[in-house]
C-alpha cells in the first residue's frame, strides 16, 4: 500500500472468525501487520484505542462525523504511533488500525481482504458528493476496545529479537503471536543463508536490496 504523497487509508478494523461465521456464513477471518518498507518525512500508523476511548463516544463521534462532514479529532479516540522504515504493526481481528499518509507499507496477511469494515474514512467524498459509506454497525461489535495504548505497544509493535547469525548474516525475529497464523523474520544478508523450513510454507519478500537467489 502506497501512501507517500497521499492521504491516510480508512480506519478500519477487521471480523472476528465468530462474526463472520453467524453473519456472512464465511469461515476465515482476516489477520495481517504493516511492514514499513518506506516513508516519507513524518509518518504514522493509527493503531488501537486511546485510554480515554469507549466505545459509546467513539461510535457517537464517527456517526455524527459522517452524517454533518464535520472531521473529528481522531487522535482523541485512536493511537497515533510514528513510523519508521523496518516497523513492524501487528494487527490481529478486532483492532482498529489504518496506515497514515507517506507510507510505503508491504501488508503481510493470513488471507485476502474478504471483510473489512471502515469505522472512518476521514470524509473521503464519493461521487456524489457525499461522505463515502462506512460500516460502523458491523464494525463496532468486533472492535476489542481493551486494546489501549500501553497495550497496543506491548503487544502489536515489533520489538525486532536476535535469532540465529550465520558468519554476518542476522535473523531477526519481528513478530510473533498465538492469534496470528503468521510470523515475520528478517534476514540481514551479506552472502549466503542456509536453514530447513521444517515443512511450512515460507514466503520472501525482497524490502532492501536490487536481487537475491533462492535454491532448494
């Protein structure tokens, strides 16, 4: 997702496998993180709830934003987090999450975008004018609002973990979670990397660098 000269993507927040079970008869929720492979002056990622947000003056404060036009303090409700090249944000089902404005994020997910549901969309305007649509009634059922500030920084931004080295080459653990069906290393490469994938599907994304070589 490309955001650098742009604006910010919707707040949005993604259904728990429960919800889209009993509503959509749909069997597979959507888990994913932002890898920050770029950015652009001052950049941010909007990452859970404030610890002064609840979820009745949340939802009050976007219902009204999209029936009068009238923007909110966003800040007031949702994490504001810095970005920097090489982060890494975790975003488990049921966190409110949107990448801010001049980013360059390569989003690592367990399935495609099936359902997303927007909560807000910084007034965005349609073709008719008009705010476009959100999905607030569907969203906020599967919003954990627990997931607060000091939460959010303990538990969904990397804290990048020495693995394994090989001569100068580095592994590096990014993130890794018990409600995600995923987990990201890093490899810091100067030449050559052996390891065995214990027979899990691995995917390699190139973030830095013109080229590598894989063999079997």
């Amino acid at each position: 997702m490309d955001t650098i000269e742009g604006d910010n993507l919707s707040c949005q927040v993604h259904p728990k496998q429960s919800y889209i079970r009993s509503e959509f008869n749909e069997f597979m929720e959507q888990q994913e993180s932002y890898y920050i492979m770029e950015k652009q002056g001052t950049s941010h990622v909007y990452l859970g709830l404030t610890d002064t947000c609840t979820e009745e003056n949340f939802y009050q404060a976007v219902k009204a934003a999209q029936e009068t036009a009238i923007p909110i303090p966003l800040k007031d409700y949702v994490n504001e987090f810095e970005a920097e090249k090489g982060d890494l944000f975790l975003i488990p089902t049921g966190t409110m999450h949107a990448s801010g404005k001049n980013n360059l994020v390569l989003e690592i997910s367990s399935t495609t975008w099936w359902f997303t549901f927007k909560i807000y969309d910084f007034l965005a305007q349609g073709m008719d004018g008009k705010p476009r649509p959100i999905n607030i009634d569907h969203a906020f059922p599967n919003i954990d609002f627990y997931k607060k500030t000091a939460w959010v920084q303990e538990n969904l931004i990397a804290k990048p973990v020495l693995l394994q080295s090989q001569g100068r080459n580095e592994m590096v653990e990014l993130g890794q979670r018990e409600d995600l069906l995923f987990y990201v290393h890093r490899l810091h490469l100067t030449d050559k990397w052996e390891d065995h994938t214990d027979h899990q599907m691995v995917m390699f994304n190139l973030v830095e660098g013109e080229n590598y070589i894989l063999r079997q």
